[in-house]
C-alpha cells in the first residue's frame, strides 16, 4: 500500500513525564535535531528522496549522535522532506535555504512508540541504551474528547507522531491511519465531459445545455447598433460606439460567468473530481458557424470555470477534440455520416440517435480517460458521469444507486437551460 492509501488524522494530547524521563527526553530531542542537521547537511543539492538520503546519511547519523538505528532512519527521512519541501518552494519561484533544525520536536513511528489505549498510556523510545519512557496520555475527561475516537478505534491504528516540547509541557501529536476501502483505494472518481459549441454554448455530458439563443440574439442587436454609429462617423458617435462595445463585453462576460457556474454545479452535483474540455486551440476552424463566437469568449469561459473549479476543489483539463463530433459515444463508430445535420447524431453501425453536442460531450471526457489510463499523472479518475450514471470506456455503463437524486432516463430529452 502507498501512502495515499489511508485516510489520515491526528489527535493531540498532553503527556504527563516524570523528571528522570524528562531529562531523558530533552536529550533524545538535542540528539534528533543533530540528527536531522547532519542528514540535511549530507544530502543537500545531492539528493531527496528517502531512500537516497537514508543511503548517503544513515552512518554518519548512527556515528555522530546517540540516536538509536530506527530513529536514525527516521531522521533520514526527516531531512529528505524538509528537502523536497525547498525545492517545491524554489519551482514556484519561492527561497528556501538549507534548513535548520532548531525545534524540539522528535519523529516517532510504531516502531520506536506504542500506544495502550486502554491505560491511556504510551510508550517512548530514546537515545542511546536508555529503556524507553513510559508516559500517561492526559485526555480531556468527557469521553468524548476526538482524541478517544482513535484511540478506542479498531480501525484506525497508530502510525507516524511527533513528540513535542512546548510551554514546558510535552505533547505528542499523535498520528493514526485507517487503510481506505478497495472503492477508495481503486481509480474510480469521475470527471463530467463538456462539449463547446455555437447553438449550444456548451453541453454536459449529464445533458445539461446552456443555450446560446439569447447570446446570439443580443449579439446581433449590438451588431445592428454598431453598423447604425459607424456609418454616422462624428465624434460623439465613436464615443457611443466605445460605449455600446464596452457593454456589449460586460454582457457576454456575464453570460459566460453563468455558463462556468452552471458547468462547475453539475460537476460537484454528480460528485465529479474533475471537468474536461475540448483543448482550445483551432476552436474558431473547428466553429466556423459561430457569430457571436470568438476564440476570446471561449477562453474566458475556460477561464471561469478554471477559478471556479479550482475553488470547489476540482480540476479542469482538455483533451483532444479529434472525431469527437463523428465518434459515437455508445459503440465508438467513426464516420462524416454519422453526422446528417449541425444537431443531430445518427451512428450509421449501431443506429444511437443523439443530440450532437451531447454525444460530442460524452466523447470528450470517454478521450480524456482513456488517454489517462495510460498516462502516470494518476487523477484517479476511470469514468464519466451521465445524468443516471457513470460510464467506464472499457467496461460500460453502471447505473446510479437507487435514491439518487436524478432522472432514471439518460436518452436524450435534452433539458433547456439558458
Ligand atoms: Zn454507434
């Protein structure tokens, strides 16, 4: 199992230490500091990763402190984290100096500390031949403090905890983890396709439609305007002209705005992690059609749902717009035919009849994962959502349980949203 496969907490409690083991500790701590320093030292502009820092530090660790084997490891793997945090920092343009060790806190693992939860007790491992410290965990009264939820908890077991020295107190930040279950270990998290287009703005792949009706609309009215003030050509009209264009920006932008609202809606409705479009680039050739289009809107509205996605936790991503208007999203048929008019799919194999877009919609993210399958960039993500369930490409359609909250067709009843 890999780090991701658990879900994680921490609990923080107080440990009540006797003097003999106080001192023991504050020593431990003076040792794992040294610990860490060397490790970083060794390894820094050399190497990162835990395995290469344990290499290349692990002796002069054992031989410089009193730290025994295990916390001489850990120290290792201290130093290989505060490492690849700097050059994380450094990659966003951030400092990051050699770090310093320089706070009492040591790393313990269930190698090097046990806990009995039953006596509220834990057991610490320290420098050099010293027998371990045993310590009372002081948990608030109420039984229902959080920290009781792990601890009396089968199922979360005690893993990774730092022990800290502060205010003249020692308190130990206690770690536990639960393996996640095989759905949550397994890639199965969904993305929601959307197709961009001119009487469609965009089309879900849950077979939301926001219209471009009244965009286009108004767009001509503006245009009609604009003809009207040019052909006069005085001052005062090219001043209006500015005006009447500024407005005319303001109202597609709000426009846009609520197509990426809508979109980033449907996504956190059917639990989606992610939202994938068509790439944007050659949108105008593939669009021909489109009046009011322009790569500029298209990009805004990418833009917008990338903001707002992102602050919903989701990510946005584009694949390849390739034969995603002629495929046929049900058994993959690719043909000029299958597409008689602007609107309508008709697969010349399997006879699906669809909204265009919407089977384009479907296309676009059925493209995405399985480019992603092969990919190493690990979204976690195998299928896509419909309006009744989710579909993986290789192995079909899984409908939504029952009590989910959609309609139970998913043919094509398009609904109109403007
Ligand atoms: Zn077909």
């Amino acid at each position: 199992m890999s780090d991701d496969d658990y879900h994680r907490r921490t609990a923080i409690t107080r440990l009540a230490v006797s003097p003999t083991d106080e001192s023991l500790l504050r020593d431990t701590t003076a040792e794992w500091k040294q610990g860490c320093q060397i490790a970083v030292d060794k390894a820094w502009e050399r190497c990162h990763s835990k395995s290469d820092v344990q290499q290349l530090a692990y002796d002069d660790v054992r031989d410089q402190t009193s730290l025994g084997s295990q916390h001489a490891i850990l120290a290792c793997h201290q130093a290989a984290e505060n490492i690849k945090s700097c050059i994380s920092r450094r990659q966003d343009g951030k400092k990051a100096s050699k770090p310093t060790y320089t706070s009492p806190t040591v790393t313990y693992d269930s190698r090097t500390m046990t806990v009995f939860p039953e006596k509220e007790q834990v057991s610490l491992t320290t420098h050099g031949d010293h027998a371990r410290v045993r310590a009372d965990l002081v948990l608030p009264d109420d039984e229902d403090g959080y920290q009781h939820q792990y601890l009396d908890s089968d199922e979360w077991e005690p893993t990774e905890s730092t022990l800290h020295y502060r205010d003249e107190d020692w308190y130990l930040h206690l770690g536990f983890r639960k393996p996640k279950t095989a759905d949550e270990a397994t890639e199965n998290g969904t993305v929601l396709g959307v197709d961009l287009g001119v009487t469609e703005i965009a089309v879900t792949s849950t077979a939301r439609f926001f219209s471009a009706g009244e965009l286009n609309h108004k767009r001509r009215e503006f245009e009609r305007v604009r003809g009207d003030l040019q052909e006069c050509g005085t001052r005062s009209a090219h001043r209006t002209l500015e005006v009447v264009s500024g407005r005319e920006d303001e109202y597609v932008k709000h426009v846009l705005h609520s197509v990426a609202n809508g979109i980033v809606e449907e996504a956190l409705r059917y639990d989606c992690e992610g939202i994938v479009f068509e790439e944007l680039d050659g949108i105008r050739e593939r669009l021909p059609e489109a009046a009011w289009h322009s790569e500029w809107a298209f990009d805004r509205l990418y833009e917008y749902v990338e903001y707002k996605a992102e602050a919903e936790g989701l990510f946005v991503e584009t694949t390849n717009p390739k034969n995603t208007s002629k495929r046929c999203a049900e058994c993959g048929f690719i043909h000029d035919d299958n597409r008689p008019s602007r609107d309508t799919f008709e697969c010349q194999q399997c006879g699906n009849q669809n909204h265009a877009d919407y089977n384009a919609a479907k296309n676009v993210a059925d493209v995405y994962l399985r480019r992603e399958q092969q990919s190493s960039r690990g979204r976690g993500v195998s299928q896509y959502a419909l309006k009744s369930g989710t579909v993986t490409p290789n192995r079909g359609y899984t409908p939504y349980p029952d009590g989910f909250e959609v309609e139970p067709t998913d043919k094509p009843h398009p609904q109109r949203s403007e």
